[in-house]
C-alpha cells in the first residue's frame, strides 16, 4: 500500500464520504419506496456508524448527522423530479451498484452528483 492508499489520506477520506452519502441516498430511496417513508437524520447517522464500522471506520456523530442530511435532501429529490416507477427504477440501480461490479450509468451519474453536493458544502 502506497502512501496515497492509507486510509486516513486524504482522497482516501473523501472517497469514503462520497460513496457512505451515496450508500445512504440508496438507502433512503429504497425505505421510502418499499415503506412510504423517509429514514431520519438519526436514523441515517446510525447506518453510517454501522457501515463504517465493518471497516474498522469511524467518523463523529456530528460529520455523520451531516452527511445524513444531504443524503436525504438528494434522496428527496430524487424521489420529487422521478416518477414513481422511475424512482423504483433508481432506487433498484442504486442498491446494484453498491456492488463495485456492477456498472451502472445511472449508478455512476449519481455517484457524481454525491460527489457535487459533498464539495458545494466544503468551506471555501
């Protein structure tokens, strides 16, 4: 493992930012389709623990409550501008590609819009 590869790099860091508010979007899209209701900021902060968690992770309560809540403003979204069937339909590509062999367009097409709102949020 080189230097750039450690996980507490930097790009390494925000790699894993980027996909736990994707992780988490999936999530919210596929409780509020499935369920009819939408997970909440604590809810979302705890999946978060928990995933980060299995690999050996951690990130504080706060930064996660805040990557919870643009989850759910992409999520909402989302859900608003789609159909429903077209948000089931994103919902299931989602939950796919959380799966790094699965190749998805739209999979990869949200992933940048995660990618877009975590850095509109960083300070300038």
């Amino acid at each position: 493992m080189n230097e750039q590869e450690t996980p507490s790099s930097p790009a390494t860091e925000r790699g894993v930012i980027i996909a736990l508010i994707f992780a988490l979007v999936a999530e919210r899209l596929s409780v509020y389709y499935e369920h009819g209701q939408w997970l909440t900021q604590a809810q979302g902060a705890t999946l978060a623990a928990d995933w980060l968690s299995r690999s050996k992770r951690n990130m504080p309560l706060a930064q996660r409550r805040h990557l919870s809540d643009l989850s759910d403003q992409l999520a909402r979204q989302i859900a608003a501008s789609t159909s429903r069937e077209a948000g089931f339909y994103i919902s299931h590509e989602m939950q796919e590609s959380l799966d790094p062999r699965y190749q998805s367009e739209i999979g990869k097409s949200i992933m940048a819009e995660c990618e877009r709102i975590f850095d509109l949020e960083l300070p300038a």
